[in-house]
C-alpha cells in the first residue's frame, strides 16, 4: 500500500563538562550489552550488542505498529573511523524488530534513498505481495514515499530484513536488519541471555569514507553488528546462565564463528527450531549468506574470545598485495630504501606482531590492522572479534574489569627471569 506523505575559568569549565560528556558516553556504550527489561514479558527480550531495538505501538486493532527510514547516514566502525553508509533509522544493522508468533505487524517503511528501494523480510512467511521484491511483488518505494506493510506472523524463529531492490548497492552499504519472532508459547529451559549478531563485510579504501559496493570477494572490513574490534562491546554472563546468540548473514562471505571456552548446540536455523535429538555439541558455527543460525549454550567464569575463524576476518584494513617478507633480512637495504621513503621501516621479516606495538600512523579514517589492549598487553586482533565476559556475581556484571584468573589457573613461562612478571600480572588482574 502506498501512502503519499572570562575566559580562562570558561574554558576550564568548557573542558570539564566535554569530559564528562566524553566518560558518559564511553559508559553507555560499554553497557549497550544490557537493556531495561519489561518484567511482564513473556520471552527474554533481544539485546543487540552496538545495536538496538525497533519502538513500537498499539494500533486501535491490536496491531503492532513499526517505523522504518532507510537513509543515508554516517556509521562509525570503530573508534578512528567513520564510513558513508546506507541504513535504516540511522544505524546499520537496522534497529531489531522483535514480536511474538501470532502477532498483526504494521510497518511503515519510508525512502529517504536517491533511488528506489524495497524492503525483504527474509525467512518470514507472509502473503506473497508483502514480500518486498521491487518490481516482482510490489511497486519500488520511489524517494520520498512512504509504503505500508502488514501481515500476521505465522512461525516463530531468528529472521531478517533487507532491501531488495539494487541490493548489490543498497545492501553493500548497509541496507540490513534482525526480524526476531517470539514463540507464542515457548518450550524447552528459559534462556537467561539472548543476544543477536549481524556479521558483515565492506571494502574501503584506505583514507576514504564510502564503502565501494562493487566489490564482491575481497574485502577489508569484517564486522559484528556492524562493528570492528576494538569497537565491539562485550556479551555479558553469569555464571551457570543459558545464553543464545543469533548470528545473521546477509552478505558475500560465510562465516565459521568460533566461541572459546565452551561447546554449545545450534538450536535453530532460519528455517525454525532444530528438534533436541537432531542436536549436536560444536564449538564453531559456519554462517553462510542468506542464512540465521541460533547458538545456546552454559556460561563458564572468564574472558572468552568470540571471532570469525577465516584468519583475514578478525583483523583490520588488510592489504592483499603486500609482498611476503618472512624470513627475509632487510639490513642491506633498508637504508637505501629510507632515502626513497623517508621514514620507512622494515618490517614482516619475524611477523606481523610487531604491528600491534608499531602505533604507526596510517591514512585519516584507516583502523589498524590489529589491536585492542588486554590484561596482559595487545590483544592483536581486529575485525569480527568480541569478548563474552562471564562473571560469578552480579555484583561483578556491574564493574566489568578484567577476569581475576584463580592462582595457578593462567599460563606463564617457565624461564626463571619472566615467571616473576607473569605472576605479577596473573594477580593484578
């Protein structure tokens, strides 16, 4: 359906209030892993980790009104970078649309694009002429209308949404979003943490800002919800909790995504609930495109990592063409090179690890290729890479510090000179 529609003291206080400015919104996003749940809810609502959720309202008949605006929007990556995206209420992924099974949606998608567009709502059963294919089951939303979708949810399960029209554009620069359905009457144990994860991959040109959609394969960019480690915020635990992540998949790569520390069941695929006795325990979850995969497992104490396991996928800004210098003494040539490169440094002969305590500068608007500090230096890592932090008390859930290994629990070198400095760190922490 369419719808047509004195100064030194001031500059002290300057600097103090953009302080604490500055400390509030590291503290909101650190603890965008949590939401303010509606106790009378009867599921465990979805957090979105860097994300959120979509707002809705009660319509006079029961139904469940949405709003969505596709629009150019600026999305940052990380920290340090900054790209031209296209999203929808001015993030990508979109904010996630959670209902229950049975419930009568409305959603009002408005086109703020250059160019038509229409929205998919993938994996859900509905009448064929909601489907949102621009040109097959609808007109295109032409820049400056507003279309109108509605159809009752006839299943439950993890499912997106995404534009459908110039997708290798609109998608490329972010045109994507969770439609996570509820059971109306669910079964099985109570999950206690319920988390959702939109993987993604971009190129940008280093020192530039638009993503190039053209590209099909060789991409620099890997993401979680959009986001780059460091930019990540963590998952948060207690102990003995059932967490389920919902991994989705819309782009041009799989994705084996790996958890540390646990094995856990996939317990759902787009195409809904996997029976328990066609369960099996893994440890990585393969997440190809077009497909959603939900994870549940027992949270264990600790700081575990939570990556893509294609080894160019938790890392940053990757040049291909890079010639390969393991093994290879520079010493004879690295002078004569600085007078043609004033200021060259020769690098790759023992790895790349030397990059992560390097701080080189690179091009405005460029992530490092590997980063992130933790309890016992550089992590070394970027892209899709997150932390799954599980605490013992809830007290400990509040101030999220580094793990407190146990004594005799942390890995340390048995050379006399560094046992010291391990056990020095393996205590501090």
């Amino acid at each position: 359906m369419r719808i047509n529609f004195p100064e030194g003291n001031h500059i002290l206080l300057v600097i103090f209030i953009l302080s604490l400015l500055f400390i509030s919104q590291n503290a909101y996003s650190e603890t965008k892993s949590s939401r303010v749940f509606d106790q009378n809810l009867p599921y465990t609502p979805v957090v979105t980790p860097n994300g959120s959720a979509l707002p809705w309202t009660s319509a006079e008949d029961g139904a469940k009104v949405f709003h969505l605006t596709v629009e150019p929007c600026k999305h940052e990556i990380a920290p340090g970078m900054v790209i031209n995206a296209w999203c929808y209420n001015g993030q990508t992924p979109g904010p996630t649309i959670e209902a229950v099974e049975g419930d009568r949606v409305r959603i009002f998608v408005t086109n703020k694009l250059p160019e038509q567009t229409a929205v998919h709502w993938h994996g859900v059963i509905l009448p064929s002429g909601m489907d949102g294919v621009s040109g097959l089951t609808q007109k295109g939303i032409q820049p400056g209308e507003t279309f109108q979708y509605e159809f009752t949810l006839k299943q439950h399960g993890t499912q997106m949404y995404h534009s459908h029209g110039d997708e290798m554009t609109q998608m490329g620069l972010g045109t994507m979003g969770f439609f996570i359905i509820h059971p109306k009457n669910p079964t099985g144990p109570k999950i206690d943490r319920d988390y959702a994860i939109f993987l993604n991959e971009w190129f940008v040109e280093p020192g530039t800002k638009t993503p190039n959609a053209n590209v099909m394969t060789d991409f620099n960019i890997f993401t979680f919800n959009g986001r780059a480690f460091p930019g990540t915020v963590p998952l948060i635990a207690k102990t003995g909790e059932r967490v389920r992540i919902r991994f989705g998949n819309v782009g041009q790569e799989s994705h084996p995504i790996h958890l540390h520390g646990h094995s856990f069941k996939v317990v759902v695929t787009d195409g809904g609930d996997i029976p328990e006795t066609a369960q099996w325990p893994e440890t990585t979850v393969s997440v190809f495109p077009g497909q959603t995969r939900d994870i549940e497992f027992i949270a264990n104490a600790g700081d575990w990592a939570l990556h893509c396991h294609r080894r160019h996928h938790p890392m940053n800004a990757m040049g291909h063409e890079i010639p390969n210098m393991i093994g290879v003494n520079q010493d004879d040539v690295k002078d004569n090179v600085r007078t043609l490169v004033p200021g060259y440094m020769a690098m790759g002969e023992k790895g790349m690890d030397e990059m992560t305590e390097m701080n080189m500068k690179g091009p405005e608007n460029t992530l490092t290729m590997m980063g992130g500090e933790g309890p016992f230096g550089s992590v070394g890592m970027g892209g899709m890479f997150t932390i799954l932090k599980v605490r013992d008390t809830n007290e400990e859930l509040k101030n999220l510090e580094w793990y407190k290994n146990p004594p005799g629990t942390v890995a340390e070198s048995v050379n006399s000179n560094n046992k010291t400095n391990s056990s020095m760190s393996e205590n501090s922490h």
